[in-house]
C-alpha cells in the first residue's frame, strides 16, 4: 500500500520488456508507489514483478471499469502500447489505437496528471504520407490524442532500435539471423537496409540499461519536459560497429555486417511489411530515425542521471549503455530478452 507521502504510478504494459525497464526504475524511488496492470496476475511475468516489491493488479486495457479501479488516487500513468500482441495481429480488427484511447480516458477521468506515452516516429507525417507504416501510425494517433486530452504534463520517451532485438526471433530472421542464427556461410550476419546517413549510426536503447531510468527522470520533474519528444538513445552506431563489438567481446571474427540485396522476409506478412517500411522511411529521411532529425543525446544523457540518482543508483552507474557493454553484460547469460 502507498503511503500518505508517496505519489501513485501506474506502469501498463508493465509486465512486458519495457514496461518492467520502468516498474523496477521507478520502484526504487521511496517517494514513489508503482502499480503495474496486467490481464493475468498469476502469469509468470506477473509472478516476477510481484516478487521485485511492487503491486501488481489486474485491470484489462481494453475495459475501462478495470483501468478507472487501476488509476484511482494516481498521480502518474506510464503507458506502453505492445504492438507485438496478439490482440493486433493477423486478421485482428482490432486497433491499438483504440485500446490506447481507452487507456488515456480512463486516466483523465481519475485525474491523473503526470502521462507518459512509448512512441514512435512519425513517418507518415515527415514523409507527407509516402512512408506508412501500421504500428507507428498507430502509436502516433495515442500520442496525438493524449497531447490533446488535457493532462497537466504529457510526455513521448520514444524508444530507437532495441539492442534486445538482435536476441529477439521476431526480428532474427529479417535481420539477418545475429545474434544466435549463423547463415550459410557460418556468419552471424547483421543484414539490415543501410540507415543512409553518414557517417552512418542507428540510435540503439537499451531497455533493460537505461530506458527506465529515462522514464523515471521525466517523472522526476515532468512539468521540464511537458509536450516534448524525448528519444530514449543509448548509442547511436552503425551495423558494422555493432559486429565488430561482438567480435571484439568474443575475441572471434563470428559477426559481419551485410548490405540486403532483396525486400526482408520476417515471420509474418505484417512484420515483413513493418521491417520493409521501416527501410524506406530511414531512406526518405537519410537516415535520420528521430523524426526527420539527428540524434541529440542531451535529453537522454540528463534523464538517465536524474533517473539512476532517484533510485539510489551511485554517480559511477548513471551513464548510458554502450552496444559493447550491452553484449559483454546480458549476450551470454541465456536470458529472456
């Protein structure tokens, strides 16, 4: 139970990679209570966060009696959106956007003030429409409607691309088969679209690092980073550096970086379409992930420090993850990642 002293937030999708990055950040915070929704409580994840120290209820996204119950009393709101899950998938007509909606109403009518959102970029709009792709249209419509709801503070900690995903066998295959999948030739390939700028740098996060800890700065002093976008970036480097961090930790010449000569194939007709309308958006922005623009580390950089020292981290462990330190800590531990 949250103290009189203590400020309620309310993590959704907490039982998932990202959402459980900012559950634990945030639960180190004495002066904060975390709550994380699930449909299952008795769910192994479910299970895991419980045994961490923080309150775990359940309350479906997609019922707003469950989320009005979730959010009462709560100051914050952190929402991820998964749109990996069933729910949206295959012949679903379903719409994370509306389950977004949801999410956001309930919240407002409980009075929440402080929201934070996981978006995307916004492809559609910097390409004036030529680059559609489903799961960041849809991720912009719940940020567009929680900027417009009228909570004292909304904020986008937008995540890059996930270091966790070279171990993740959605993206394994259309990727290349790196970090676990040796090609023909004996290689764990990287085969992935060049970003396009130069010199070329793809912003990578590490969730399970620094993503949380991002999140948990900006609810440190929300009213700072009020209708702003922060890109959660770690480590922006290219393909090729990516490979030769993994050779390097590995003392082997295992990993290469390959340039596609064909469309990426993936696991599904919608993954494939995501992976494929991802490579032409970074064309048509050369490069430039983070809507349209360059990298700036600086947001993050500050976050991830506010983040870390709210949750009694010492000043030696408030830096962001490199791709190198990523695979020499959590590559070879055979963890879920």
């Amino acid at each position: 139970m949250a103290t009189d002293a203590q400020k309620i937030l309310v993590v959704v999708g907490g039982t998932g990679r990202t959402g459980k990055s900012v559950a634990q950040s945030l639960h180190g915070n004495p002066n904060f209570h975390v709550k994380v929704t699930t449909r299952d409580t008795s769910s192994d994840r479910a299970q895991f966060i419980r045994s961490l120290g923080i309150e775990v209820v359940q309350a479906d996204s997609w019922n707003p009696d469950e989320m009005d119950k979730a959010f009462a009393g709560a100051w914050g709101v952190y929402m991820n959106t998964n749109s990996e899950a069933p729910d949206f998938t295959g012949s679903s007509t379903l719409r994370e956007s509306d389950m977004g909606k949801i999410v956001i109403d309930a919240a407002r009518r409980q009075n929440v003030e402080v929201f934070v959102f996981a978006g995307l970029p916004e492809a559609a709009r910097i390409t004036d429409g030529k680059c559609q792709i489903s799961t960041f249209n849809q991720k912009n419509e719940i940020s567009r409607y929680g900027q417009a709801a009228g909570f004292k503070t909304f904020t986008n900690v937008n995540v890059g691309w996930q270091m966790e995903n070279f171990w993740n066998p959605v993206y394994e295959v259309p990727f290349g088969g790196f970090a676990r999948r040796k090609d023909d030739d004996g290689y764990l390939t990287i085969k992935i679209f060049p970003m396009g700028n130069t010199p070329e740098s793809t912003p990578w996060t590490s969730i399970r690092d620094d993503y949380g800890d991002i999140v948990h700065g900006v609810f440190h002093s929300p009213a700072k980073w009020n209708n702003q976008t922060v890109w959660a970036v770690s480590h922006p480097t290219s393909f090729q550096s990516v490979a030769d961090a993994y050779n390097r930790v590995t003392g082997t010449q295992a990993a290469r970086y390959l340039v596609p000569e064909a469309p990426a194939v993936a696991s599904s007709p919608e993954k494939a379409n995501e992976v494929n309308g991802i490579g032409n958006y970074v064309k048509c922005v050369k490069g430039n992930y983070c809507n349209g623009s360059p990298v700036d580390q600086a947001p993050a950089i500050e976050l991830k420090k506010a983040g870390a020292l709210a949750r009694g981290n010492p000043m030696a462990e408030t830096e962001l993850q490199t791709i190198e330190g990523f695979i020499r800590v959590h590559a070879f531990k055979g963890e879920d990642m």
